[in-house]
C-alpha cells in the first residue's frame, strides 16, 4: 500500500522527469507480466516520455483516441485533406499525446452496478449505476431506468465513484449529459480525484491549481478530458462544480485507464482464435478481404453490388465450394451488417468470420467444410460504409449513441425499403376472395421506383442484389441491444406496437432461438438489463419485431415479401461501438451462434421442378404448403427451398401453363431438408397456344411481369442517380484543386 499511495502523489509532489523516471520503471515492470499487450506498454512509455515537453493544459470535445486509424476520406474530402490538417494544427496548439489506455467499461457493462456509488441520486432510476456513456432511457422519465446519474443535492460537493478493483493508471474521463426527450440536464464543468482506498483523496492538478475540466453543453455530445498527468489508483471520483443553469447536476460517463499488473491478476485469454481483432475503416476492410481471399482462392470470392452515395463500394465476400455460380440444389445465405455505420460489431464480426472459415476449412474442421461445401454463403460487412466512415473518425468513445447511424443522405436504412406489408393488408381488406390475394414476391410500388424516390443508392443496390441471388435464409446484424427479433416488423393499423406474426411464426421463432439460445451473452442468466427493456426474463431473449416498436419498410419484411428469403434482425450487443480491446470476447459471445444458424438453411424441404417432357427445370413454380399462408417459388434452374420445422406437410407445385402436382412430404428432426421434388405436366392450354406459336415462349404471369418491370425502373433510375453524382463530383474537383494551389 505504500508503495501505491506514493504513486498516487507523485505528480504533485516531484517533478516532471523524477515522474517520467518511475513511470518507465512501472513499465519495464509490465513488460515482464503476462496479459498486457505490447502495443499499449509502447505508447505509455512514449506518453510518458512526452510530459516533461507539457506546459498547457487542454481538453477536447473530439479527439481520435485510436492510433490504430488510418486515414480514409470521400473522394469530395480528399484534396481537403491538407487543408484540414493544417488548420486543426495551428487551431491546437501544444496537445497532450494520445493514449491507448481503454475504457474501464462502463458503457460496455463489463464495470459492474457494485463499482459504481454516489454522494446523493435524485432517485433510484438517476441512481449511479444509470451513469454510464450512452446509456438509453425509455419513454418517459421518472421510471427505475433513467438516463444519467443525477444528485439530489445541487452543490459542489457531490460526486459520481468508479471503482476499478485493481491499481489503474487513469488517463482521461467523458462526460455526456442526461439522456431525455423531456428534459435538459448535463454537467458543463468537473474536477477529478483519485483514491487508493476510498477514504484519501488526491486531486488531479493541473500545474499548481487544481484541474477543473470542460464538461457538456448539450446531452449526447461525448466530451472528453485528459488527465494532464496521468494517475495511479483503485477509485476515481468526477466531481461537478458547474451544471446547465436550468437543470439537474446529470452525467453519464466514461473513465480511460490501464490496468496495473500485480502478483494476484492474469489477464485469461478470451478466446483461442488468431483473428484480427480491430476496427477496420474502408481501406483496412478490403485489405482484409483480399488477404482471406489470397489464403483461401479456391472457396472465396470477393464481388460488389453497387456503392454508397459517396461512391465507396459494397463489398461481399462468397464462401463457396464453387465461387461465382448458383449451384442446382444448393441453398444461398447472406449475413448482412453495418446498415447502421456506427453498429459496428456486427461489420467486425463478418470480417472474423471470414478468415475463421477460411483457416478452419484449410484444417479440414468438418463442420466448416460441410458447411462450405453443402452452401453458398454470402457476407456484406458494410451496408452504410458512409455512415461507418464518420463513426470511425470520432472512435469507440466518442462518436455517440448516433454519430454515422444514417446514410450520407441522412437516411435511415432501417425502414428504407419498400413497405409491402400495408400493400399486401389493404388488398385482403379489399378483395373478396382474400386467397387470390398474393402473398409472397410482392412487386414494389409504383412511387418506389421514381428518380426522386427518398430510397439510398445502398438501399437500391440491396435489392438489386436480391433479385439476382435467390437468397434461401439471411440475418441483418445491429447492434445496442441483446436480443433477435423477428417479422412482421410493422403493425397493422399503425399501431405503435402489437405482436404480428407472420404465417410462418413458429419457424421465426426457432430461427431466433436458435442464435439467442447459443449466444453465450445473450443465454446468460446474470446479464444485466443494456437500457431499460427486460428481454431476457419477458421474452427469452427473442420478440416479435412490431411487438418491440412498428419498424415500417424494414429489410426482415421486405425479404419476406418480396424474396423466397427468411430474415431476422440481431442485435448483437448492448454497447454499438465497443473498444477494439473488446472485440475478442465479441467474437467469443457469437462464434457459435453465427455458425449454428447458418446451418439453419438447411431445415425443411427442397427440390426441383421438371417439365414432364422435357426434364428442364421449371423457373417461378410456385410451391405451397397447405395451412401455411405464404407461397416459395423456384430459382431459376427449377430448383427451391421451404423452410419448415419438423412435421408432415401436403405440398403443391403449380407453374404459369402446367397442371398442379400435390405430395405429401416429412420433415424430420435432423437439420438436414427432405427432398420433395415435382414433374409438372402441361395444361392442354397450354400445349394448343406452344402449337399455334411454334414454341415461342409465352408470357409470364401478371404478377411475375410487374415484379420484375418495377425492379428493372428501380434499377434505371438508380444508374441515372449515380451519373449524375459522378458529374457533380467531377465538376468540383477542378474548384478544389486551384483551392488546394
């Protein structure tokens, strides 16, 4: 204890390179211990070298704390980029170094409720365990699940405690204000102490006074403030001194420290797998992608499926046994993420999965190779690359609850697509006989396709991308919550949410149990509530999408509607934009889960069908399942998938000019699909207008033909809007260049 409480004093009691002296012998100290990485001994050593060269003392709102970053701008921030650089260096004048030191986690949880204590809380739901970044309030305030940590007492002396349950070298503190559509409350100014056993307190100085840091001006800024010497302790108090004139003293925060080594702690190995754990911006992703691809060429294949408003690519990486072609039989899966940018677990988790299919094939691990070898898989990281991008810029810490949630445009993707639901709902209103209405392959809305449509290129090359693929099974992955939710996402009726099931709710459900069941986050027992919605004890970690929130033109019903395809929505994890030094235990928390519903596409029932005479396959079949209200249809070779639990099933093949053909077909327990093929025979029509026409083909039914005009119009005006977006960005370049001279 003596020797903690000396390094507790020192940066007030001797001076700067007596400072620089001890620190470095702490850290050669480090070296010597095992679980602490490399690279933040290196920086902290290079921080400290730095502080003799401090005389100024600074916070800041939004500094990059990761030196991972590389740089990746638009093509319209580019000849910038000097600029910019330049400007932001005479703007700052003698800046602290950045550190490594990650969060203590208390906007990713791993801090605990017990850490965390106060002088004074307004009330059990402003309680200090409710003081964490970006934490989520409900509706309305006054429940057990506020935003912020808010004082009941407005005075100087009150306090919001961390304890980090070992010696920590603490380098900085964010604050964000209070998170509320009804109110405004936030700390503007704090101080910081530090504490080795919670009773003597050291107060961080700032040169001979003590340090009084810049705190918010608003309620979701991320603001954040360095240590100008950093501090050795067990316990770290922020202390507000000043607060909105018209509030409550309000904060959520985030502490930055690394933690100490000492004889009674290891830091375990989270996780076996050698995957490259880290952000990756735009650059770094491909150069990820192309280097799987490079170990593994005869099972990968990297393809794009359009671009971002600012003209970055869609990347997908294919995982197949024959890259680049629809195998007859074989069913084809997508992982979708990064809808929203700043979700990015989801984007993280993609990449991982691509090198761990790739080594483990390369092993021969029978699962993986079964899994290569019997589907075709698909993986976009990136939906909202744009969005990624600026989330990217800001860092885990300090881009926020929103920051590159939207596209470039300021879309929202998640109820980007055509809404098919209220389409397919008025017409059964209308009709009266409601089983002629369709319900499956659901053309898009004549306004959906006009050049002036609110629709986001990302979005219109997604569908582009369903058309083409006849996706079987997909997952669109988020994050900020733990649970997977299942369609219908929309209510009838607009109401503001009510369960909706789809006529295939059983299988939803399975399909989201499957993944939260084997999520090791998820299927824990002691998990503590993200927000302040109870999942896991009301709803076994899976709901009903409309019965969470109406989710209007969302993609998990739109691939229902529209596509053959089955869609559930996973949210990952309670924390959108974890520290990098978190994402191996992401990995851990969904490693099986990501390969266990995979696996999913093969339940239920597959086949072909043939043309009687021929022995072609039939395209656009229709298969129905009686008592099941939702209709599949054949790719194009005449082959199709039915996803289905287990069970005795009647089932009809009908086809444009052929006679229906029914059988009755058993789905067993394993997961593997029953074969249940058709050889359909022509209608006598059928055979009299192929004799009058010599063979020609004949037209497709009404529903097929409007289907596909209205992608085709999609798909025109979409190469319009991105001309035009080419044009303008080269017509500003010659304006930025003489800028730049």
């Amino acid at each position: 204890m003596a020797r903690l409480a000396l390094l507790v004093w020192f940066p007030v009691a001797i001076g700067a390179q007596v400072t620089s002296n001890l620190l470095s012998n702490e850290i050669k100290s480090m070296n010597k211990t095992e679980g602490m990485q490399r690279n933040v001994n290196a920086s902290l050593t290079n921080a400290f070298i730095d502080l003799n060269e401090i005389s100024d003392f600074k916070t800041t709102p939004a500094p990059v704390l990761n030196n991972t970053k590389t740089e990746t701008r638009t093509p319209q921030e580019q000849d910038k980029t000097s600029e910019d650089k330049a400007k932001s260096s005479g703007d700052a004048g003698a800046t602290l170094p950045d550190l490594t030191c990650p969060p203590l986690g208390l906007k990713s949880l791993r801090v605990k409720d017990s850490q965390l204590s106060a002088s004074s809380s307004e009330r059990v739901g402003l309680g200090p365990h409710r003081g964490r970044l970006n934490i989520q309030s409900g509706l309305d305030d006054g429940d057990q699940y506020d935003g912020a940590w808010c004082a009941s007492v407005k005075d100087k002396n009150q306090w919001l405690q961390v304890d980090a349950l070992r010696p920590t070298l603490f380098t900085a503190v964010i604050l964000q204000g209070r998170n509320s559509i009804w109110s405004y409350n936030w700390v503007e100014s704090y101080k910081v102490q530090i504490s080795n056993d919670s009773e003597t307190w050291t107060p961080c100085m700032n040169g001979s006074v003590e340090a009084v840091f810049k705190g918010n001006n608003d309620l979701e800024t991320p603001v954040l403030g360095r240590l100008p010497v950093p501090m050795v302790g067990q316990f770290l108090r922020i202390n507000p001194q000043s607060w909105y004139t018209n509030g409550s003293m309000c904060l959520r925060a985030e502490v930055l420290g690394c933690p100490l080594p000492g004889p009674y702690w290891r830091e375990a190995e989270v996780t076996t797998d050698r995957l490259d754990f880290r952000h990756h911006n735009y650059k770094e992703m491909r150069k990820l992608m192309k280097e799987v691809h490079d170990q593994c060429p005869d099972i990968t294949r990297i393809y794009t499926i359009g671009k971002s408003y600012t003209g970055l690519k869609l990347y997908v990486m294919e995982i197949s046994d024959n890259p680049g072609k629809h195998e007859l039989g074989e069913p084809e899966f997508r992982y979708v993420a990064g809808m929203h940018g700043n979700e990015v677990v989801g984007r993280e988790l993609v990449l991982n999965l691509m090198q761990y299919m790739c080594r483990e094939y390369k092993k021969n691990n029978e699962r993986i190779v079964r899994l290569v070898k019997l589907t075709r898989i698909h993986l976009l990281p990136s939906m909202n690359p744009d969005g990624y991008e600026i989330a990217y810029e800001k860092g885990s810490e300090l881009a926020g609850w929103a920051e590159g949630r939207y596209s470039y445009e300021y879309i929202d993707m998640n109820h980007n697509f055509a809404d098919l639901n209220n389409i397919m709902w008025d017409e059964k209103e209308l009709a009266v006989d409601k089983s002629k209405v369709s319900n499956h392959y659901i053309p898009l809305p004549e306004y959906y396709t006009w050049e002036n449509a609110t629709v986001a290129p990302e979005t219109r090359a997604v569908i582009s991308w369903m058309q083409a693929i006849p996706f079987v099974l997909s997952a669109n992955l988020h994050g900020g919550e733990l649970v997977v939710t299942y369609p219908y996402d929309c209510t009838r009726d607009w109401v503001p949410k009510e369960n909706t099931p789809t006529p295939d709710d059983d299988f939803f459900r399975w399909l989201a149990t499957v993944y939260a069941s084997s999520n090791r986050a998820m299927a824990d027992p002691d998990r503590r509530l993200c927000h302040y919605e109870d999942f896991q004890t009301h709803h076994n970690n899976i709901i009903n999408g409309a019965d969470w929130h109406t989710l209007p033109g969302s993609m998990n019903d739109f691939s229902y509607l529209h596509t053959n395809c089955f869609e559930v929505t996973v949210e990952l994890s309670c924390d959108k934009f974890p520290h990098e030094s978190e994402l191996p235990e992401e990995w851990e928390n969904n490693k099986e889960s990501l390969l266990v519903y995979m696996e999913q596409v093969h339940r239920g029932i597959k086949g072909l069908v043939r043309d009687r005479e021929t022995k072609t396959g039939i395209s656009d079949a229709v298969i129905k399942v009686r008592d099941l209200d939702h209709d599949v249809r054949s790719a194009a070779g005449g082959d199709f998938w039915r996803l289905l639990n287990p069970g005795e099933y009647v089932v009809t093949a009908w086809a444009e000019g052929y006679l229906p053909a029914t059988r009755k077909c058993q789905v067993g327990l394993e997961a593997r699909p029953t074969l249940c093929s058709f050889v359909l025979a022509k209608t006598p029509q059928q055979r009299a207008l192929e004799a009058r026409t010599k063979g020609r083909k004949t037209a497709k039914d009404l529903q097929l033909r409007l289907r596909d005009e209205q992608v085709r119009k999609l798909r025109a005006t979409t190469k319009l809007l991105n001309q035009r977006r080419m044009r303008q960005q080269m017509s500003s370049q010659p304006i930025r260049a003489q800028r730049k001279r």
